[in-house]
C-alpha cells in the first residue's frame, strides 16, 4: 500500500477532495492510502498558535518550527523506517511528470508539509525536510493546493490505481510531449466536425495523426520541452517534413465555399487554367489546347463544374461527373472493386497563390460530400504517372490505385493514366454547400 501523509492547517479540505473519485476508489480497495493532520493539535499553547513573528522584523509571520517537528515525529513513529518528507514551497524545485515518477516508483511513503504565512521556520526544513517542491514560479497562500497536485499526479501513477498504464503514457509530459487533441461524440458539435481520420477505424493512422498533433502542440506552445524532444528516427522526420510544409501553407481567406460554377466564373477559371498548365503540359498530363473554356461551358451546362471560392473570389475549381466513363471499362492491369455507381473527378486545379493552403484538400473534401449527397458509393479519378502532386492528395484522402485506364493523347504521348478509386462510407440524403 502507498501512504501519504499530508501536514495542514486545513485537514477537511484536502482530505475531502483526495477521497473523491479514482483517488476515493484506490483508498477503499486499500491500494493506497491518504491521512491529514493538523497541525495546531500538536502545538503546546493552549491557544493551538502554530506561527510567531519572524526575527529580524518584517511582515507577517512565520509557522514554528516545534509544532511541525511534534506532528512530523507522531507521524514517523507509525512506520518502520522515515518517510521521505517534502515541504511545498516557491523556493522549490519545479514539479514535473518526470518527479511524479520518481516519487511513484521510488518510494512508498510521502509526507507532504504545506506551508502558510510568510514561511516556515527554516531549522524545521534543514532537519526535516528532504526536498522542496513548487507548483511553478508563482505564490498561493498555503501549500494545500500544491500538496493536492502533487499527491494526485503521483498517487495515479501507483500500480492499480488506474486501470492500465496506457491511460498515463499516452498523456501530455510523459515522454516529453504534451498530448493530442481529443474528441468524443457527437461527431458535429456547433458544426466543428472532428478530424475524419478517427472515424476511419484505421489505429495506425490514427496513431500516427496523434502523434503528429502532439510533436506540433508541443512546438507550438511548449517550445522549451520541444527543444529537447528526440525526433530522430524516420517516422519523425518525415511527421516534422509535412508540419513544415503544412506550416509554411498561406492562410486561407474565410470562408471557403463550393458552389455550382457560372459563366461570370469563366475569366478567373481560365487565370488558374493558365498557371496550372504551366505544370501539367510539360509532364503531358493537359496539352496546349486541353482543357479549354468550351470544356467548362459543356460541364457547366451539365451542372457538373464547380468552383472553390476563398473570401468570395474564386480560388480552385472541379468537374465532378457522375455519368459512366466509357474508357473506365477497359481499365488494365488491376480492376476496380465493385460494379456499382460512382462518380469521377476531372478538370481540377488550384490557383497558385493557395497551393499548399490546403484548398486542395477542402476541393478533395468537397466531391466526396457532393457524390455522397447524389447516394453514389464510389469516387473515381484518373492521373498521368507524372502527376505526383495530384498522386500524393488523393492517396492522402484514402484513394487506392486500382490499375490504368487510357485516354485520348496527341501522337507519341502517353495515353495510360493511374487509376484510383476511394469507398465513400456514408452515402448522405443531400449535398452541403459549405466545405
């Protein structure tokens, strides 16, 4: 059994909030246990005064040195060998998990002072106490506060006290990291949805999105543990590229909204059109004369071109098609997984001063809402080999590449493109208009 024994003014108090809860149920199961002791019943004064004037003149007083030796002595008297005995003070040093531990595991019996007044005689300290403990650098008006915390970060890491080790290893501190975001349901809460990768039912990339939200948390707020972090190792490195890339993105102007494309569109279409063959004609993904503005004209007519728009200017746009493509029937080496409906992504780009915003993922983010809502199954998209910018999105957004597929090409250019397709997992009975 772990002991704690707790030297107070206040006994009631701290007594009562370490009998609640998980600390409450330890103590009844007898795996630990938690006593108080004020410190006024061990004072010879017939007025129960504990403190006095200090020397030397000033404010306030001090706690005595004799009443805490007399309660500090009746409490070692109960136990066989001394308890290591920590007075709660602002002179201390810092209290971290790291101390937590090493008070959890290395010992089996606590005495926690709490100090009050100006201070406590020092003689007590030199002959009693064996380290000195503080909160932070502030100052609270006793040391109950601070005995409480202390008692609840080390009583929690005593085996059986919770239920298994992983409820603490994985929290903020433990290895030097503070903890990632956590949600629970429901899954929409004031329309905050949570991150789609925890309702994938996919543990490693569940994992490994945890541990990237705690490498940039603790970047981001705590840059002094991340000084110190080891993130050596392959898996690391490459979570520390993306948040690099990603903090490197321009933010986007709000809001961000899909809407059906118009002919009014049509100007800025063609700008984003311009710069994103600068990219793609030379890889022979788009040619000189593909896509054109009589291309969109006809999707826009069909209802199936979309713009992205970015504070109300348009940023990036889509066709999203749910007509059959004839050249997907004849797809090569691989097949898709299903003969059922499903809905194809062509003619996207982002304009170029929001690459890397994250526009593309909203536009990604957005055919799959919108085939949701039509109560398609699958969505489909074909890509030139060369194409890794696109390659690497969709494959972020759960596409699996199923085999290629051959499309109309200029003489001596390749007519095969990957193929891919993703399972959408929650076909929806209408289409939301804001991604």
């Amino acid at each position: 059994m772990y002991h704690i024994d707790i030297m107070t003014l206040f006994p009631d108090t701290v007594g009562d909030v370490l009998s609640e809860s998980i600390l409450g149920r330890a103590q009844e199961r007898d795996i630990l246990r938690i006593d108080t002791h004020q410190i006024r019943d061990y004072t010879v004064n017939k007025q129960k005064q504990v403190d006095d004037y200090p020397y030397g003149g000033g404010r306030g007083a001090v706690l005595q040195a004799d009443p805490l030796y007399r309660c500090w002595e009746h409490i070692c008297a109960r136990y066989d060998k001394r308890p290591h005995t920590i007075f709660l003070s602002p002179c201390g040093k810092t209290f971290t998990q790291a101390d937590a531990k090493r008070l959890a595991w290395e010992q089996d019996h606590l005495i926690l002072v709490c100090g009050h007044y100006e201070g406590v005689d020092q003689r007590f300290i030199d002959e009693c106490v064996d380290e000195e403990i503080s909160l932070g650098d502030f100052v609270l008006t006793g040391g109950e506060i601070a005995a409480m915390a202390v008692a609840d970060a080390v009583c929690r890491l005593v085996p059986g006290v919770l239920s298994d080790a992983e409820c603490f290893e994985n929290e903020s501190h433990w290895d030097g990291l503070l903890e990632y975001p956590q949600y629970s349901r429901p899954a929409v809460w004031h329309g905050r949805e949570i991150p789609e990768v925890l309702s994938t039912g996919d543990h490693a990339k569940i994992e490994r999105w945890r541990r990237k939200q705690s490498i940039l948390r603790t970047r981001q707020r705590r840059p002094d543990l991340f000084e110190k972090l080891d993130l050596s190792s392959k898996a690391d490195q490459k979570l520390l590229a993306e948040l690099e890339r990603e903090l490197s993105r321009p933010p986007l102007p709000q809001p961000v909204e899909c809407r059906l494309a118009q002919e009014l569109d049509l100007d800025d279409m063609e700008v984003i059109l311009e710069q994103a063959k600068a990219l793609l004609v030379p890889i022979g993904q788009w040619n000189a004369d593909y896509p054109a503005r009589e291309d969109f004209l006809a999707d826009m007519a069909r209802g199936e071109c979309y713009v992205l728009t970015c504070g109300g200017r348009v940023g990036g746009f889509f066709t999203l098609s749910a007509r059959p493509e004839e050249g997907y029937a004849a797809i090569t080496d691989g097949k898709w997984s299903a003969d059922e409906p499903y809905a194809v992504i062509h003619r996207c780009a982002i304009a170029s001063q929001w690459r890397g915003s994250g526009l593309a993922d909203r536009m990604i983010g957005a055919c799959e809402e919108l085939a949701s809502g039509l109560g398609i199954g699958w969505l489909r998209v074909d890509t030139h080999k060369k194409n890794k910018a696109m390659q690497g999105l969709i494959r972020r957004h759960g596409f699996q590449y199923r085999g290629n597929v051959l499309v109309d090409a200029p003489p001596g250019s390749d007519c095969r493109r990957a193929a891919y397709e993703k399972r959408l997992r929650h076909p929806l009975p209408n289409v939301k208009k804001n991604f």
